[in-house]
C-alpha cells in the first residue's frame, strides 16, 4: 500500500478528503497486521518515496522479487492508461481483477445498454431492482409505483426537530494524518477543525446504523429540502465509506430493507434511498466506463466562462452560494441539491466550463471520485453531454432555492423580482440561459413549458433581463 504525492495533488483535495483516505489506508493496513498478513506500507513522508504509482510499484517489484502484478481494476480512466502502460513496461504478467465493491459489473451494464437509443438511469434502475429483488412482490414493484420520487420533495418545517448527527473524534493515527496534512497542504482548501469522518471499518458500520435508525425515516420526506446553518438534516453522511471501500452497496441497501421489513422506515424513504445507491451510483459508474474517454470533452452548450474565485472564498452576497460553499469548505461535504441547484444551477445559467467545474467538486468533496462525480456533474448538472444522462437541463430561478430552503430570507437579494437592482441573480440568469441557448433547447420536449413562458414575456422585459444578466456575468469575467 502506498501513499503517493501525485494522487494527494492531482487536484487540489480539501484537506478533509486527504485525511480521510490517508487515515483509512493505515487504519486498514492495521487491521490486516493484526490478521497476520503481511503489508508493505509506503508512507507519503517515507525518504524513498517516488511520489507515484509507477515508481512504487518499480520499487516494490525489486523489493520482493515478484514474478507478477495482480490488481483490482481503477476507478478512473487516467489510471487504467497507466495500468496499460504498466503491462508494456514490466516483464512480468499484469492481471487486473474485476472491483467486487459495486452491484452491476462493468460487463453486465455494457449488455444492458446495448442497442439502445437512450440510456435513462430510470430503466437501468427498474433492471436491477428486478435483479437483486429488492422491493419487489413478483415482477411488480412494491406499493405498484417504481419510484417515490415526487414525495421526496418537502421543504423542511420549522416543527422538524433534525437528529443529533453523530461524529467520530479523532485517534491517534487520524491525529497524526492530520498534523501532516497540515504541514504539506496547507494551501490546499478546506477546514480541518470539524473533521469527523469514519475512517475505519468498525466506525463505517457506526456510521451506518446511525443513519438507519435515526434519519432515514424522514430522509424520504426532506431530502431534498436546505436549511441555513444546518449541513447534513437527515442525509446518510456514508458515500465516501461506500467510495473508499469502508462499506459495501448490497450492505448497506440491505439494511435500509431491513428497516423498511420491521416498519422502522416507510416505502417512500426506502425507495428513495435505494434508487441512490442501486440507481445512481451504479448506472453513473456504468455509463461513465461506456463512454470515456470522449465523454469527458463534450461541451453541448458551449459553457467556457472561467470559475469564479467565489467557489473557493465563499465571497459572495448571494446566500444559498454562500451558506453551501462555506459548508463545503467546513465539512468537505454538501448534499445532492445544494450540489446540484445551487452552486451547479449557477455553474449551469452562468455558462461555467465544464472541465473546471467538474475540477472542482473532485478536488472539495470528501466522497468525490471520478467514475462517479464526472457522470454527475458532465451530464446531470451541466447537460454538457447534450443529454446522454439527463433528459433535460436541471435549469431554476430563485423561485425554486426559496421554495426548497431558507436561504432566501437572509439574502440581499428578492427571489421573487425578475429585473432590476434587488433582483436575484439566479431569476436574470435563468431567462438569459434560455435566451441564449434557445437555438439548442427549444426542440428538446421537456422544455417547451419553460420556453412558452419566455416566449409570452413582453420584449421590453426579455431585453432589460438580459442585459442586467450580461451586466452581471461581466463582473463575475472581471473577478
């Protein structure tokens, strides 16, 4: 096992993600110790260290005379060119083992988009639920609805009392990570104070039952509900154990039908959850190793503007953009709509480029990897893949932060003014991305309603919005 220089720095990582997976990799080589099996550790401050994969495998093949590699497949594809190289540039076999940590092989999802013209998770998500079973009464769903989603849409009531988040204090050995990840990231975003993050197995399974016992019951209800001041309300905190290895998908679903099974959790909560591991997090994985490399350099609209030094500051009078930056910036951490229709809406309106937003939520969030952030935020949020994942850009005026949140209510800016000094910027820049990118969204059928109602606003009204939003955005151009 080893720590190397060139994965902690490819991006910039928050200094929380680095702990993490630094912390748990000794946590992990201690635990196997303690088993007897012997593990070659190459610690990030080790004199020796070559600062790369290559160069630590170089030195390992020497080390123990080994007459073959054995290795489990990446999770990105500038890994797997590398892994490549490595079969051309050693003299002993290379054999790379399928990743056993996910539900679908990259094989079966390959078989199961074949031959189809879309590749909507919804159907891949409906083929693996008739796989595995789950939630099922024969061939038909369970409550005879595939899908809750439209009843995991409240916004959160002031009555709702949020659960007690429970934190794990750091140990020794996370202690230690700590202090040298300060001494060698400190320019590195992100606050270390708050980190609480499970870094071993026992402490994952912790994290686990926590969430099952004490939030999912209202996941379904608010999860995709924001509140200032509040960074996690009911959400499971658990995708970066599922991305590093701490738990397993089949686990932890199992522990949500579980719930479901004893009437500790409703269907709604259930479902909801399980479409994110079964659903998502699978079919983004899939659909990201059918397309690559290519998938990556497509630009649909067009989106070059630089990202504003604000993503990283949290600098900015606009309260929703400010509340979630500067939770990411304390926790390496944002849930999946502050995610996408907050800083992604504004990524998206603001015609950001693709590659250096996507930069950035790899580099900040703690369970961000490639194989599943770059699907997401490519597709999902920026439509930059013109509609391979998504059906539809995920575009919003305020309307909709202030229905899903109180961000508004501390904003300098009125939610409700489409035009003029107090009108808030999301409102001028969502009419001014359906302006510009008319010629590539009016034929797409899901937004012909937003475009009747562009289409009905008087010209006067349509002209002044859009050279406020031009006025805007040049200010965001000019820092």
């Amino acid at each position: 096992m080893a720590e190397v220089d060139a994965e902690t720095s490819y991006v910039r990582h928050h200094k929380q993600k680095l702990v993490l997976l630094l912390s748990a990799m000794r946590h992990f080589a201690r635990e196997l110790a303690a088993e007897d099996i012997r593990v070659d550790y190459v610690r990030l401050d080790d004199a020796g260290n070559t600062g790369s994969f290559s160069g630590e495998l170089t030195r390992a093949l020497v080390r123990h005379d080994c007459d073959r590699i054995v290795v489990t497949e990446p999770g990105e594809w500038r890994v797997r060119e590398m892994l490549r190289g490595w079969a051309k540039e050693y003299d002993v076999p290379l054999e790379i083992r399928e990743d056993n940590r996910f539900l679908c092989s990259l094989g079966a999802f390959e078989e199961w988009a074949q031959g189809r013209k879309s590749l909507r998770m919804e159907y891949f998500y409906r083929a693996m639920r008739r796989k595995t079973g789950w939630l099922m009464d024969g061939e038909k769903p369970v409550g005879d609805k595939w899908n809750y989603d439209s009843l995991n849409r409240k916004a959160l009531p002031g009555s709702v009392r949020l659960p007690d988040r429970l934190r794990f204090e750091p140990d020794e050995i996370t202690r230690q990570v700590m202090d040298l990840v300060r001494s060698r990231f400190d320019d590195h975003f992100g606050d270390l104070d708050a980190f609480s993050w499970a870094t071993s197995r026992e402490d994952a399974n912790l994290a686990l039952d926590h969430f099952i016992t004490d939030c999912l019951p209202h996941f379904g209800n608010y999860q995709d509900a924001m509140k200032a001041g509040e960074d996690f309300l009911f959400h499971a905190l658990i995708s970066p154990c599922l991305n590093i290895g701490l738990l397993e998908p089949r686990e932890v679903c199992e522990a949500a039908l579980c719930a479901y099974g004893q009437d500790a959790a409703p269907l709604p909560a259930v479902e909801g959850f399980i479409r994110q591991i079964l659903g998502w997090r699978e079919y983004v994985r899939g659909l990201y190793w059918l397309k690559m490399p290519a998938y990556a350099d497509s630009n649909f609209l067009q989106a070059t503007r630089p990202l504003p030094d604000f993503f990283w500051t949290a600098e900015t009078d606009l309260n929703c953009l400010r509340e979630t930056i500067e939770s990411t910036r304390r926790n390496a951490y944002a849930h999946h709509i502050q995610r996408l229709m907050v800083t992604g809406n504004f990524a998206l309106l603001a015609g950001l480029a693709p590659a250096e937003v996507e930069e950035w939520y790899l580099a900040v969030y703690a369970d961000a990897f490639e194989l599943v952030e770059l699907p997401n935020t490519h597709g999902m949020t920026l439509f930059a893949d013109g509609g391979v994942l998504a059906s539809k850009p995920y575009a919003a005026s305020g309307a909709y932060v202030n229905r899903m949140s109180d961000y508004c209510s501390g904003c300098r800016y009125e939610p409700g003014q489409k035009v003029g000094e107090n009108a808030c910027p999301f409102n001028l820049l969502y009419w001014d991305f359906l302006h510009r990118n008319e010629a590539s969204l009016k034929t797409n059928p899901r937004m012909g309603l937003a475009y009747r109602n562009l289409s009905n606003m008087p010209k006067g009204q349509v002209d002044a919005v859009t050279e406020q939003a031009s006025r805007f955005l040049q200010t965001l151009d000019q820092g």
